[in-house]
C-alpha cells in the first residue's frame, strides 16, 4: 500500500480490481461451460434425417391445406347452428311479450 494515497482510495482501488478480476474469470468459466454443453448436445442429439423430396413436401402441404379447410368449415356450421337456435329463442320470446301487450 502506497503511504501517499489515502486509505478510502486504495481500499476502493483494491475492490473494484478485485471486481474486474472476478467478471474476467465468470467470463472464462461462461465460455468453458457453454463449450461443454455444446459438445454434448452433439453426443445427445439425434442426426437429422435425409431431406424430404419436394413432391413429398407439396404433398403434406396440400393434406394440411384440406385438414385446416375441413375443420373451418365444421367450425362455421357449428357457428350457424347456434346463432339460428338464438335467434329463435329471441324471436319466439318478442312474440310472447307482443301477445301479452296486446291481451292487455
């Protein structure tokens, strides 16, 4: 310790050397452990299979097109259904108040 700083100066001085000494070495490890996990994801991971060939592509395509085509269609009946059963609850309780306005 140097006699000619003061003592808050070289106790700060000394902590944040201490600081960047310890972000350096979390550095280093971070790297190390990253490293680590990659080459075990390549032990662990499966290889990836042989490419598709395009018609075989196009193909799952259109399948999911008709699928997803299909079932908004279900869904837009099922839709309507429903809003005609409503709308026949409606109109069937406007008729019975129209009756009993008119008994009055």
């Amino acid at each position: 310790m140097d006699d000619d700083k003061p003592v808050m100066e070289q106790t700060t001085d000394a902590i944040s050397g201490a600081a960047d000494a310890t972000k350096e070495a979390v550095k280093a490890v971070v790297k190390r452990v990253r490293k680590a996990a990659r080459k075990v994801a390549k032990k662990v991971m499966p290889k990836k299979a042989a490419k598709k060939s395009r018609k075989a592509k196009k193909a799952t395509k259109k399948t999911s097109k008709k699928s997803s085509k299909k079932s908004s269609k279900k869904t837009s009946k099922k839709s309507a259904a429903r809003k005609t059963t409503k709308k026949a609850g409606k109109k069937a309780a406007k008729k019975a108040k129209k009756a009993r306005k008119s008994k009055r």
